[in-house]
C-alpha cells in the first residue's frame, strides 16, 4: 500500500486537503479512480498521470472505479480490482 501523505493533491485539478480525501475522491472535481501499476498509489483524475506522484514512476495506471451498483457505483472503487 502507498505511504500515509499529510497533503493530498487531485492530480486532475490541483485541489489540495491537509487529510486523505473522503472516499479517495476528489471534492473538486469527482472523477475517476486510477491505481500505480507499480505502487498501487490511488489518484482521482479524469485521466491518469504520466508520473505517478507518490512513486515517481513513469508507470501504467489501471482504472479501478466501480461502475456497477454491486461496489456502490461511480463514487467508489472497485475493490476486486484493488
């Protein structure tokens, strides 16, 4: 698992939190789960950075939202692909 960061940032739209944003989900901007192929970091953005920012890798990312109401839809991740 990623490592505890005291400041969140969207890599989407640059909003930042002192916290670990509720639900991983961007307040700002509400957008897809991506997960580092590498270090399995999480990042809300409408698409995935080129460098994931916890890692430094330049890496693939997998999306891992859920879009079926069996793991709650949009505004969750799909567990099973975690």
């Amino acid at each position: 698992m990623a490592e505890k960061q005291e400041k969140w940032i969207c890599a989407h739209c640059g909003y930042s939190a002192s916290g670990k944003f509720v639900g991983d989900i961007c307040p700002q901007c509400d957008l897809t789960y991506w997960k580092c192929h590498k270090c399995r970091f999480l990042v809300t953005a409408g698409k995935p950075p080129d460098v994931c920012p916890s890692c430094g890798e330049k890496t693939d990312f997998i999306n891992v939202t859920c879009y079926t109401p069996e793991c709650g839809g949009p505004r969750h991740v799909d567990g099973r692909l975690l």
